[in-house]
C-alpha cells in the first residue's frame, strides 16, 4: 500500500475486522463465495462486476491486501485548492477511481467499453423497466455523444472526458475510509 | 335623512325623485357620480365609479410598476452583473417611497404583514422548493441542518447576549431594553433570508456544495425563526423567565420542525396521488400543485408550525411524482406559472420594502444599530468558522476556508425579517427602534454584501461550477457509481448514505410509485433524461429545419459535395413517390389548424404529444450488423420507420413512451438519407454547437404541421390539404403514423417526423 493511499490504522482495524467476518472459512483470504454470500451485493446490479474487480489479477482468492488495495479507490481525496479553483486534485486519485469505474464496464480489459459492454451495463441496471430498442438507443446516443475518435467504442481517454466535469470525487468516496 | 342619503348615494345611482329634491343641497361627492347638470333623471353618459375598483387596480398597477423596473434593468444590462437585482428594485422603491412621501400619500394599504406572510412568501418558497436540485440536496441534508438549526440559534443567543449587554452601557441610552427583547430582535435578524441570498447566488455561479448549502440553510431555518420568535415574544411579556421555559421551547422546536415536514410530505403524497387520476382533465392539472402546496403551508399555519418547510417538503415530495402523471404541457405550464409568481412576488417585496423604508417612522439610535450590524456580521462569521470545524469531519468533501467565507458573506438578511419586525407586538416599547435597526440591517447586507459578493468571490476563488450540460453519459455513469458505491458500502459492512439511497429507491420503486403514479411503471432516470435529450434535439432539428438542409452546418460539415447532391436532388421528384407511399402506409398528418373543441379543452394534440427522435439508420445499424455501408436500399426506403419488409408491430410494440395519456404517441424522425449513411455521431456535438439546449421547460408548440388526409388522393404536390374533419373514430386503423411535413415544402424532406399510435390491434396493409 503506498503513501498515496495509506489509511489510517483506526480504519485499517476495522477493514481487518470486516475481512475476518467476511472470511468464513478463515483462510486468511476471501473467494468468490465469500462475496456473493453478502445478500446486498449479490442483489446489486452490478455486483457481479464488482467482485470481478477484486479478483482482477487472475487469482481466485482476495487477501487482506488486495482488499484494501482496491478499497483505497475509494478514499475521499485530501485536495487542496489552487487558484485555478477547479477540481484540481492529485490527479493519481480521481484517476484511479475513474480507472476503477471504467474497469467495470470493460469486461474483456480491451482498453474499449464496446457498445456490447456498455449495453450490458445498461441492460444490468435498466433490467425490465426498459425495452430493448431503448437500450439500443440510449447506448447509442451514450456513444455518440462520447466517442471522438469514431471507432465506436469509448476508450478510457473518452471515458475520462466525458466526466471531467462531474464530481468524482463526491461520487465515489466512502467517509469512513479516510 | 339627508345625512342617510348622502351616505347612501356614495357609491350609487341616488334614486331618482329623491335627487331631484335634495340635489340643490348636496355637492358631488370624490368623483363618485357625476349628477346630470339639469334636474331631469337623464341616463348618466359618462360615469366613474373608482372605490368598487380601487384595490384590485391598485396592486395591478403596483406589479406593473415593478415589472417595468425589471425590464428597465436588463436595458442596460452591464448593471445586472455588478449590482444585483434585490437592490436596484430596493433602490427604485426607495425613489417611489421618496416621492410618495413628499406628496404626503400613504403606501398602498395591501402591504401589510398579513399579505406579505400568506400571499407573498408562499409563492417564493414554492419556487425554491420546487427548483431545489434534490440530489445535492439530500447528499448535503445533514449540514444543511446543521447550519439551518444549530446556526440560527448560535447567532440569535449570540447577538441577542451581546446586545443586551451594549444596552447596559449608559451612553446608548437604551437601557430600558431587556434581555427578553434584545432576545426577540436578535431572532428576527438572525434570519438569513431566502429571497436575498438567492437573487445575489444566481449570478455567482458557486461550486454546487456551497450553494446547496446556503440555499438549504435559509429555507430551513424557518423552523427556528418561528419557534425563537414565538418563545421569546411570549416571554419577553414574562416578567421571568425560568429553565422549564427552555425545554418547553426545545419540545417546540421539534413539533414545529418536524411538524412542518410531516405536513408537507403528507400533502405532497395526497397531491402526487391525486394526480393519478387527472388524466381526463388535462386542463386544471397545474391547479392541485399549487392548492395543495397552498394549502400546506396554511394548514401549517394554522398550527403555528413552520410553514416553509411544509410547503418545501411538498414540493419537493410532489415534484417527483407529479410529474409523471401530469402531462407535458400541465409540467411545463406549472413550472412556467412557479417561476413567474415567484418572481413577481419576489419583485414586490423587493420594491415594497424600498417604498416602507421611507414612509414609516423610524426612530434612529446610532449605538444600537451600528452595534447591530456589527454583531450581526461577527456572529456570523464566528458561528460558520465554529460550526465548519465541527462539522467538516463528517463530511466527505470538507469546506475550506474560502468556502467558509462564502458562506459567512452570503448570510443576507431580507423581507423575512422586515415582516417579522413589523410583527412586533405593540407591547414592546422600542418597536419602532427594533424596526428601523431591521431595515437597516437589511439594507445594508443586501447592498453591501450584494454587491460586493460577487467580485470577492472571484477575487479569492472560491470553487466555482461548471454548469454542465446533462449528457446521457454522465447520468449512465452516475448510476454506475452509484452502484458500485452501494456494492463497496455492503462489502465494508458499513451503511452509510449510498446505502440508504439505495433502499430508498427500492422502496419507492416497488411501493410508492405503484400508489402514486398511474402507470406504476419504474422509470429510470437514466431513460428519463435520454427521452429528455432527444426531445431537446428534436427542438433544436425543428428550429433549423425552417431552414433548407444545405444551410445545417453539421451536414455541410460532414462530407460537403456529396450531401449537398443528394440534399438538393430527391426533393421534388422523390415528394411523389413518398407522398404515395406514405398514404399508402396509413400515414398521418397533424392538422394545420387546430380543431375547436369547446371552451375548456385544450387543443387537440393528443395525437402529436410528444416528440421524440429515434435514429433509425442507428438502430438499424446497431441491429443488423453493420450492413448500413450497402448502397443499394432504396432511397425511398429511407423514410419509414421501418426496414422494408416488416410489419409494425414487431418494431414498435413495446416502444411504449409514456409522456402522454393513454394513447401512447410516439414519434420519430426519420433522417434524410444522408443522414443515415453520413449522420455519424458529429450530429448530436454539432447541433449543439449549433444551438444552447433548450430546458424542457421551454417546449413550444410545433408551428408548422401540414395535414394528409388519408382519404383524399394523394396529389404529390408540397403543400398538403388540411382536413378540418379528421376524427379519430371514423379510422379505426391499427398503428396510425402520422407525419409531420415540414412547411418550407421547397426544401422537404429532411425532417420527417413521424408519430406512432397505439391503437387497438388490427392487421396493417403492407408498405411498397
């Protein structure tokens, strides 16, 4: 865990004490079952996703590291303003959680979120409200609208763009990590 | 019973031997009735009878006074961007109230507290609620309150203790002012008031969280006002004042608080349910918000709990669920009506408190006031700095201290405390005091503050905000976000407020929305604003579509010869052959003229609702893979919704666009064929170039529709005939698509918008 994301040990006890009752068979690290035994996750859309994200380095089983590792994706940031006055954050973190994000669409690691991808993000999260035509369009439009380079899929550069004036960090921060 | 006749023919025609007779002895009263000059009872030409009108003239001429001074602003409109708009309306009501003064008139008899309380301030705490960006908001509740509650009684004790103990010193000469009092003033200008401190933020576009807070602050600090207010004018006729007293207060404040919310969400809750069943009585949709908001805030009054934020929270409440029940047109007509009572309400204040600045007597203490202001500016400042360094912890993005700052700067006082001066009992002997202090402290913030604001701001930077155009990407990755935010909450086994949005949503969406909306049917608000965008670019084609298509610089710019070959070249020869084809399917055109249905209904769009672009070429392309290179579909073929060969009801079934009743309508723009093959994603980032995105709110009706007859015979010429007759029961035809041509018919044909209905289901006949 680098300086950059380093949590402090109050927390970090708590993630420990969180790891060992989400370990049930006390291996001293997490598997995929572990994951899917939390109810909340599993009825989340995307929580399949979300697991895939810890198991990203080829391993079947997460430990304590890792865990924290992708967990301080999710620090608030410590900014400090400059005069430009917008966000202006050490862009290693807004980075890192766009990263993160943009790993949940991309599936097969490509670099690209396909029009595939995105339309199973979006049949994921839309699931029976919506019909099939108007996943096509809503991707559709959702890739026109980002995609500069026309090659049809948003590549993380685009990605990136797209949200560079939404509030990252608001949106992907979890207090008690701080 | 001269006496008696005199006072009977004020206001009337005297009867007519009666006039006759006494008519010697009486002079013509105040332009009441001119009596006919000879002693005949001839009809009267030419009468006045100005008392019957007097009140309703007068405040009509009042707004109107007002409004032209809001025009008059924006004539010149460098002022607007230096000096805000509360104080130039208060600048020109202190001219009025000068000249009214030196003619001896008193102000309009209408300005009292009453008006003020029960007409003016609903309606602008209406709009705030309403316009309220429920999602900062509720990311920010807590130190919304925080701020709102803990605040407002930080500065209120604090000015009050400090100003009580100013009175003390002898030289001020207001030692008769106890603390009770000094109390009670201190609550009254403690207020930070909403009007003001909206009309100074619009301009300065400060970073969301620091206007979300502001904004939130000054609406929900109502409920302290009220019960400081209350408490300390009930007690200040107490001679002393004892502890039983300050918890009997704090159980207060929470009924009212509390009580205030729970008002407001009920009514929002029976409004939104109301408006389930509206949809046959279109016209007077907008009517339930506002009664129900309206009555809300009384119902609450009645009680003498917080009114504010009863009327708030039903706002905010029935926001969501109204409008989705109620059609477009009643949405964009309730937001239109909000915003210009708000306005004109906010106007009159404004212009009011100039025009009684002048015309009240005041009675001037130069210690006090100075003192006031000065206590009043500390206090606030020292209550921010506390109160941030408390609350910043908690706070995933803490405040710094330039928003600190901001928000200390932006705490302006307003016409909520100048009503609640005036309020004053008449028992506490410095009224008039405690007034002309009220006034001056408004003033004061209002000007100074006001203006200064903005370049202060700009001058220590505060974060500012980008106001971002809503793109569907940015909504499909919040959602994401959210999400993943939910999913990484439940793995720390923490809950904190993803979490709890998360059930909420699940609970709205199972519970709520089945109850309160008529189609029950869960919209994602990532559907909601893509229906929404593509209407605005529906907007944008209509207004450049007046145009000829050459002259549509996201066509030129794509691939300049060849369009413009094919632009010009299957207009008129192609018209034929679609106008043919078109009757052929069954297509239906809008009527020119909208059909009289009878006074109370509203003109008949039922068929043409809503406007939504479907980009065919993209979805045939995203559906058949990649076969949109081929050259060889026909032209023509590039008109219809739907891919040669396939019948209407496997496209279109499910495509169940809700804006509208219960026919659905949807209708979709067919692109010229250029379009398709050339129309890649420039299009949607070139119209915007082209066009600022229209708000929703701004929806016009669709100026020019032609009418296709389907049973007159099709004559291939541009301008098509209306038919004033067409009745949707004589053509009990499935799928109707009805078309909307676009007048400048030299340049046809590259908007065809094209609308669906859902009718009962029968077989169509095929296309070519």
């Amino acid at each position: 865990m680098g300086s950059s994301s380093s949590i402090s040990s109050a927390h970090l006890l708590r993630l420990y004490d969180r790891f060992e009752s989400l370990d049930r068979d006390n291996r001293g690290c997490l598997s995929p079952d572990d994951f899917e035994a939390l109810g909340g996750l599993a009825m989340n859309p995307i929580g399949g996703r979300i697991m895939e994200a810890f198991f990203s380095s080829g391993q079947d089983t997460v430990d304590f590291s890792s865990f924290v590792r992708i967990l301080a994706h999710f620090r608030p940031t410590d900014r400090n303003r400059n005069k430009e006055g917008a966000q202006q954050e050490l862009p290693s973190s807004r980075t890192r959680k766009l990263k993160f994000a943009f790993q949940l669409y991309d599936m097969d690691r490509d670099g690209k979120i396909s029009r595939e991808e995105l339309l199973q993000v979006l049949r994921a999260m839309l699931g029976l409200q919506v019909t099939e035509e108007q996943l096509q369009s809503i991707a559709e439009r959702a890739i026109q609208e980002a995609d500069l380079d026309k090659d049809d899929a948003i590549s993380f550069d685009e990605f990136k763009k797209s949200l560079e004036k939404t509030d990252i960090d608001t949106k992907m921060s979890v207090s008690f990590l701080k | 019973m001269i006496l008696i006749l005199l006072h009977g023919s004020r206001g009337e025609i005297p009867s007519k031997p009666i006039a006759a007779t006494i008519l010697p002895f009486v002079k013509p009263n105040d332009g009441v009735q001119t009596y006919p000059e000879d002693q005949k009872n001839n009809l009267p030409v030419f009468t006045m009878n100005y008392p019957r009108i007097q009140i309703p003239f007068e405040i009509t001429l009042w707004v109107l006074l007002a409004s032209f001074a809001k025009i008059g602003f924006h004539v010149y409109h460098k002022i607007t961007i230096w000096v805000p708009e509360s104080c130039l309306l208060i600048s020109i009501g202190l001219i009025v109230g000068a000249i009214m003064h030196s003619v001896h008139e008193e102000p309009p008899a209408v300005l009292t507290s009453n008006v003020f309380f029960l007409y003016m301030l609903p309606l602008i705490v209406l709009e705030s609620g309403y316009f309220m960006p429920t999602r900062p908001f509720f990311e920010n509740i807590g130190t919304v309150f925080w701020f709102a509650v803990v605040g407002t009684l930080w500065n209120s004790i604090g000015i009050g203790i400090s100003l009580f103990a100013i009175c003390q010193i002898p030289a001020f000469g207001v030692q008769d002012i106890n603390l009770q009092e000094n109390l009670l003033f201190s609550a009254i200008i403690s207020a930070v008031d909403p009007v003001a401190v909206l009309n100074v933020f619009e301009d300065v576009s400060v970073n969301e969280q620091l206007y979300i807070v502001v904004f939130g602050e000054c609406l929900f600090n109502d409920a302290v006002t009220v019960v400081l207010y209350n408490m300390f004018s009930f007690v200040a006729e107490m001679p002393v004042v004892e502890p039983v007293d300050v918890f009997i207060g704090v159980a207060r404040f929470f009924i009212v608080g509390l009580g205030g919310m729970a008002f407001g969400i009920l009514f929002g809750f029976v409004a939104a349910f109301t408006t389930r069943f509206t949809s046959k009585v279109r016209e007077i949709e907008p009517l339930f918000v506002f009664m129900y908001s309206y009555l809300a805030y009384l119902v609450a009054e009645l009680f003498a709990i917080s009114s504010i934020m009863a009327i708030i929270t039903c706002a905010l409440t029935m926001k969501y669920y109204v409008e989705e029940n109620v059609s477009q047109r009643s949405c964009t007509t309730i937001r239109h009506v909000i915003k210009m009572v708000a306005s004109i309400s906010e106007t009159l204040i404004f212009f009011f408190l100039g025009v009684v600045t002048i015309t009240t007597d005041h009675e001037w203490n130069w210690g006090y006031i100075l003192f006031t202001l000065l206590f009043a500016f500390v206090w606030r400042g020292l209550g921010i700095l506390v109160l941030t360094q408390i609350i910043n912890p908690f706070r995933t993005i803490p405040f710094n201290m330039k928003d600190q700052f901001g928000l200390a700067y932006g705490g302006l006082r307003g016409a909520v405390s100048f009503a609640l001066a005036f309020t004053l009992p008449d028992t506490i002997g410095r009224k008039q005091l405690f007034v002309t202090a009220t006034i001056a402290v408004i003033l004061f913030t209002v000007f100074l503050q006001g203006i200064s604001i903005r370049p202060l701001i700009e001058f220590i930077n505060v974060r500012r905000t980008n106001r971002n155009l809503e793109t569907i990407n940015v909504e499909i990755h919040c959602r994401l976000m959210e999400h993943t935010m939910a999913g990484i909450e439940d793995l720390c086994g923490q809950w904190s407020r993803f979490y709890w949005k998360d059930k909420f949503m699940k609970f709205n969406n199972r519970i709520l929305r089945k109850i309160l909306i008529r189609d029950g049917r869960a919209e994602s608000s990532i559907v909601a604003l893509y229906k929404k965008l593509e209407l605005q670019n529906a907007m944008e084609i209509l207004d450049t579509a007046s145009g000829n298509i050459s002259a549509a610089p996201s066509i030129v710019s794509l691939s300049p010869n060849v369009e413009l070959l094919m632009t010009k070249k299957f207009l008129a020869a192609d018209l034929r052959n679609i106008h043919d084809i078109l009757s052929k399917n069954m297509y239906k055109i809008r009527e020119r003229t909208v059909a009289y249905r009878g006074k109370h209904a509203l003109p008949n769009d039922s068929q043409t609702r809503e406007i939504l672009i479907r980009r065919h070429a993209t979805i045939r392309r995203s559906l058949r893979p990649r076969s949109f290179q081929s050259s060889n579909v026909p032209r023509t073929h590039k008109y219809f919704s739907l891919p040669a060969g396939k019948s209407l009801e496997s496209r279109f079934d499910a495509a169940r666009w809700h804006y509208t009743d219960d026919h659905e309508t949807l209708s979709e723009v067919a692109y010229p064929s250029q379009r398709s093959r050339f129309g890649k994603p420039a299009r949607s980032s070139s119209s915007k170039a082209m066009i600022p995105l229209h708000r929703l709110g701004t929806l016009e009706e669709v100026p020019s529709t032609d009418v296709l007859n389907e049973e007159s015979s099709s004559t291939g010429q541009g301008v098509f005939r209306t038919n004033s007759s067409y009745s949707d029961s004589r053509v009990p035809h499935p799928r109707r698509l009805y078309s909307l041509f676009d007048d400048n018919n030299s340049e046809l044909g590259h908007v065809v918008l094209i609308q669906l209905r859902d009718w009962p289901h029968q077989e169509p006949s095929q296309g070519p």
